[in-house]
C-alpha cells in the first residue's frame, strides 16, 4: 500500500498543472473544467491559478500584504504581530507573550493557536515551523503565484472571544461588477479550532442562503447580524476594490474589525458549490 501511494504521488507531481488541476476538478466538482473558455466559478479559479494577475504573490503573501492593507484602510485594522523573525530560535519563543498565534506566510491552514506557552515548547513549536517551511504550497493545488513567496514563520497577538474561543471568520466573497454596487457573499465559519467547526453563507443584507461551499456543514439557526456589519462591508469593499474578484477575509473581535487575509484562488478551483447552479451563477459575476 505504501508503494502504492508512493507512486501515485510520483506519477502525480510529474503531471503538468493544466492536467492536475482537471483531474483533481474532476474529482473534487464531478465534471471536467473547461479551462479555455470559463464559465463556472471554479473554472475561473482554475483560469487564476494557471495565470495568475503579477499583484497576487506579494498580497498573498501575509506578511508583505499587511503593507498593502495599512495602505488601504490603516494599520489599526491588523493583528498585531508579536514577532516575525528571520529565524525561530529559542530567544524568539521565550520573547514570545504567554498567548499567541504561530503562522506561515506563503499558504493555507499554517495556522497553530498558543492559548498558554507553558503548555508548549520551543521544541515542539521549531518542529512544526520546520515543517511548514518545508512544504511547496504551489505543488499542492499548483496555485502559481505562491511559487513566489519567500517563506518565513511569524508570530500574531490571539484574538479569543469572552467564552475563550477564537471569532468567527467571515470571509467576504466580493465580485466587482463592471457597473454598480459589488456583489458580496459572505462565508461564516464558526469554531474553526474546536469540534463543531460550521460553514454558512449570508447575502450582504444577512440573510442566510441556501448555499454549502466546500466540507462545512451549516449551523442548526443562522447567526445574529453583526452590529459592525456596515462596517466590515466597507472595509472588505474597499480591500476588494481593485480586484475583479477577491476574498477579504475579517475577524469582528472586541469591539474592533481585524484583517486576516486576501485569497484570490479560493479552494484552487476546487470548492465544490451547492446547488451546482450557484457555480455557474458565481461564474457570471466574473
């Protein structure tokens, strides 16, 4: 069986990107992508991570993006960070406050939440940066613009809610029209690090829609309606604003509106849409 998937891999990461990412669609939708002529979101995607706009590395990139969003809308809307070192060395991890979140800046889901550092060690923490740093995030999905970030490990302040656990994401998927008001769909995931992790999705008046995206399963009753909604709309329209199409993605934590990232490929093409008819639906926004 090890041999077996040994050489899946092998055969796989020897398959040119444009072929990868059709089997894998494939897989992932239950069709084959039409990736000369687009028309479903997730064709889209695919189209952006075979040719990716020149702006999507750096503001991929989550360290170098912090720049681009003080620019924009100001630096008290980032997390403040509480290292980025060009090596993590065991004088860093002792500088480090006694709650924090460890992250890496060149992809998806390198994120690991410190709720009490002496629960932890530097050993541990060295490990896991390792391997992070060693893992090609374009060979995973062949997004290629993350060929292009310089990776490094930094250090966040944590963000928790009075019950302890972390605020929701709410991922704000915004299509620029060519005329007119963005449209905007908003992905909510609720208890990301804990054992009941949902998924569902508002229209930018807050009414929950009929839509899944992806593995997450809804919430049993929708949420209530962020009292800073405006607010966020606003600040994810104006990140959003030179973009085609861009998910801002923002946390409403204490009383304040915090960035967390820009993803222009969501899901690389791959986060299947339900009903199927909202690919489409999404697609023609773009």
């Amino acid at each position: 069986m090890t041999l077996s998937k040994s050489l899946i891999h092998s055969v796989r990461d020897l398959l040119p990107d444009n072929l990868y990412l059709s089997i894998y669609h494939r897989r992932r939708i239950g069709r084959f992508p039409k990736m000369r002529n687009p028309t479903t979101f997730n064709e889209k995607i695919l189209r952006r991570c075979l040719e990716p706009d020149p702006r999507f590395g750096d503001l991929t990139d989550k360290l170098k993006v912090r720049e681009y969003v003080a620019g924009k809308i100001g630096g008290e809307y980032l997390v403040p960070l509480a290292a980025e070192p060009s090596d993590f060395t065991r004088d860093v991890f002792d500088a480090l406050p006694s709650a924090f979140v460890m992250k890496a800046n060149h992809g998806s889901g390198f994120v690991h939440l410190v709720k009490d550092k002496s629960q932890t060690s530097f050993e541990k923490l060295d490990a896991l940066a390792k391997s992070w740093l060693s893992t090609d995030f374009y060979a995973i999905a062949r997004e290629r613009h993350y060929r292009k970030i310089e990776r490094r490990i930094f250090f966040e302040a944590l963000l928790t809610e009075p019950d302890g656990k972390v605020p929701p994401d709410l991922k704000f998927h915004v299509f620029n029209k060519q005329s007119g008001d963005p449209k905007i769909f908003i992905l909510v995931i609720t208890d990301r690090f804990g054992e009941s992790t949902r998924g569902d999705i508002y229209d930018a008046d807050w009414n929950r829609l009929d839509i899944s995206i992806g593995h997450y399963k809804p919430s049993e009753a929708p949420a209530p309606r962020p009292e800073k909604l405006d607010a966020l709309l606003a600040v994810a329209r104006k990140l959003a604003s030179d973009f085609e199409f861009v998910r801002v993605d923002l946390y409403d934590s204490n009383d304040a509106i915090y960035f967390g990232e820009l993803t222009f490929t969501p899901g690389a093409g791959m986060f299947r849409l339900r009903p199927d008819r909202v690919d489409y639906e999404w697609g023609n926004l773009m």
